[in-house]
C-alpha cells in the first residue's frame, strides 16, 4: 500500500508539470550603451555624443550603413574638462537629434533607370529614419522629385516593405492582409489579356482598385500599382512580376510590395518626455560631427534637415541616479567616488507575444543587460508584418523597436522542455515501480 502511494505522488507531480504553461508574457530586456567614463583619457573633453555605433537601441539598417541618431551632451560648464560625477547639464544643453537619410527604395533596385515614376510620384528614392529608436518613414518635399529634401516633421510607420528576394503568390479571389487593417483583394485574372484586378480594402472597406499588367514587354513602372493619398504620398504599392492558370484557379506573384501607416506631424510645440522640440535643422553646435554609418550621410551640417529636441530642464548627474528621457531612454549613472562619472544610456524593450501558447501568471520579471562590448549577434526579429516570402504559419513577434535586436537571455522559459523532461520521468517512474 505504501508503495502505491508513494508511485502516486510521484505520478501527481509528474502530471502537474505537464500541464502547469512554463511561457510568461510580455519579457522586458535591456539595452546598454558604452560607458561614459570621465577617468578615461580616450574620451575628449568638452561635449560628448552617442550614436548607433555605441549605443545599439538607436535605429541603424546595417546592409545600407544608415544611421540617423544621437544623443548630445553639451558641456557648457567646462568645455576644457570632461564631465564629471556631480556636474549638471543645464536646461537646453542635451540633446537628441534624428537627421533623415535617403536611400533607394527596393522597389527602384528592380529598374536602372534614373526614375521610378508611378501616376506622377517618383518610387526612386524614400527617407528614412529612427525616432527614438523605431524606424520611420519621412515625407519628401516633392513627391515627383524626391532628391530635392524632405520635411523632416513628417512622419509615418513602415507597415510592411518587402525586400528584393519575396514574393507573394495569389489566386484569383484572394484576400491578403497587409497590417493595420490594410488588405488587398484579387478581383479577377485575364491570363490571356496579361492583367490583373485588385481592390485596396481599410478595415473592410474598399478604398481604391486598379487594372496591373504583367506583360513582359511592358516596364517595371507599368507593371505597378500605386495607391497614394491626396497629397500625392504613396500609401501602397506593389508590382505584379507574372500571372499563371492553374488547375483550379489562376494566380499572380506579387513582388516590391510597401505599406505605410498614417502621417504623424511633429509639432514645434511638441514635448517628448525630458525634451522640446526645438527646431528643425541641425544646429551649428554640431556642424561636422560625423556619427555612426558607412555612407557620406552620417556627418552633420549645420542647416540639415533634421528632428532637433533639446531638455526642458536641467539634469544633475548624481551617483546612482536613472535619467528618464522618453521612450523608455534612461541614462543610469553609477555610484562611484567623486569626481568620476560613469554614466550609461539603456533603454527598457518589451517583447510581445502574439502566439497560441497558454496564458500564465508569471514570476517577477528579470531584466537582463545587453553589453555593447559583447559579441555581435546578427539575430533579427519581425516586427508588425508577417514574412512574405513564406506562405508558412508563425508565430508573431511584436518589440518596441523595428530594427535589428541584439540576442539577449530571455526571461521565459523554453516551452516543452519541462513538458519533455515531465514525460522521462513518468517514463521512470514506471520502470521503477515494475522492478518493485
């Protein structure tokens, strides 16, 4: 009897440890940037700045070389002298700055020529660049020539951007959804004729439709379909790279698709957290500064268009002390012996999990530090669009920033493994009462 009972016990936590979810959700890491050390004879007096090359939270595409962030700290107490423990950066003397950076759209690299005009907005080129860490994209002053700047004020979300290599395949009828309620319709498909019909849908209602061709003796320009608002900025595009007759059904391929969300205005009145917006070009202080990036775009001048925000009050920079900034931004200074300052920028991200797994009251969360003198991790996560070059289903992963995530230790424990090592062990306990 004894025995019985014990094996039951046995069984019982076995039993719980299956069915007990192991995932938590919404984990939070941090970033870290390079210190700030005022005893090191490498770091120069006067200002100080970190950009995406010391701290990895700003946004930074790493196949372009882009970057367009930058935290400014302008010693105006004692420009011969390095920032030390106890020193205040006084009110308008930090600064974030965000200058745009042109780059040619995927949608051109299809196309040599000098031009990639749709219904008169030129695809060629598009703006881009990091607000507080997430990727936007910034409206040109002139859609039909984009080369010629760009109002840095305005702003939208990249919602889905496919890259040279994905593809999205459709049948006739199909309705694919795109992000943020956006779907796009296959009406019907003239394989003979060479065209296809589609509809543009917002949340189920139809905003636009269109006539494609695929033809091969027409260009890439006239085998896209544009949709652009009454501003004449693209909203959605996408090209039809060729049409098909299947068994059942005839299909098209789809190639170069692009979505972006509203336009946000950044208000000259605006605040955001620690700062104000204080102007829209670059100001003289920074004429010259040359941050991180491999294209001749990532130096500042002064005039620049660019997103300029300075403090709205003072910050002292005392030991042991979080800095809230916005957008969870923090600089953390450590508690050292004066004079020397150690002082960091970090940022809190939030990973949001979008799968089927069980929902569980989870522990208190651990916030892991991510070094940015650790190795580099080329690990990416996708953020607010699904992977159109495959047609398999997946898990969605949401974080707070759209680029590229350094790894970090997740503060979830890796779902099934307990369920595995539950089943060794009902396996063994089996054995055990057998041999008894």
């Amino acid at each position: 009897m004894k025995k019985i009972v014990k094996i039951m016990g046995i069984l019982s936590v076995l039993v719980a440890m299956l069915i007990v979810p192991v995932s938590a959700d919404d984990p939070t890491y941090t970033i870290r940037s390079t210190v700030y050390d005022s005893s090191d004879s490498s770091i120069a007096a006067g200002d100080f700045y970190w950009d995406a090359n010391t701290f990895s939270g700003f946004w930074y595409p790493i196949k372009p070389g882009l970057s367009s962030e930058l935290l400014y700290l302008h010693n105006s107490v004692n420009s011969s002298e390095r920032i030390q423990l106890g020193d205040t950066i006084e009110e308008g003397d930090l600064y974030y700055v965000c200058k745009p950076q042109k780059k040619k759209s995927k949608i051109a690299s299809s196309d040599d020529g000098g031009t990639f005009i749709v219904d008169d907005v030129d695809l060629e080129f598009i703006y881009q660049m990091g607000f507080f860490g997430p990727g936007y994209l910034v409206m040109p002053e002139d859609n039909s020539a984009p080369s010629q700047g760009c109002k840095p004020d305005k702003i939208a979300k990249i919602m889905l951007q496919f890259d040279s290599d994905d593809k999205k395949q459709m049948f006739s009828g199909e309705e694919w959804e795109l992000a943020g309620g956006w779907t796009l319709v296959v009406d019907q498909i003239d394989v003979e004729g060479e065209k296809v019909w589609v509809h543009l849908k917002k949340n189920g209602e139809e905003i636009d439709s269109g006539v494609i061709s695929s033809s091969a003796n027409m260009t890439n320009m006239e085998r896209t379909y544009l949709y652009k608002d009454s501003d004449d900025n693209p909203v959605f595009y996408c090209s039809v790279e060729s049409i098909f007759r299947g068994t059942d059904s005839d299909f098209a391929v789809f190639k170069y698709a692009f979505l972006r969300g509203d336009i946000t205005t950044i208000e000259s009145d605006a605040t955001y957290g620690i700062f104000d917006v204080e102007s829209f070009e670059v100001p003289a202080l920074m004429n010259g500064i040359d941050y991180a990036g491999s294209k001749g775009g990532t130096v500042l001048h002064t005039g620049d268009d660019a997103v300029v925000l300075s403090s709205n009050k003072a910050v002292t920079l005392s030991g042991d002390k979080q800095i809230d900034l916005h957008g969870g931004l923090y600089l953390k200074t450590e508690d050292t012996d004066a004079p020397c300052l150690k002082m960091t920028l970090r940022k809190t991200c939030t990973v949001k999990s979008k799968g089927t797994t069980s929902k569980t009251e989870s522990a208190e969360e651990e916030v892991v530090v991510v070094d940015m003198g650790g190795e580099e991790v080329e690990e990416e996560v996708a953020v607010e669009s699904e992977s159109a070059a495959s047609t398999e289903d997946k898990e969605n992963v949401e974080v707070d920033m759209e680029e590229d995530v350094p790894e970090v230790e997740s503060s979830v424990s890796t779902p099934g493994f307990e369920m595995t090592m539950g089943i060794f062990g009902l396996v063994g306990a089996l054995l055990l009462f057998k041999r008894q």
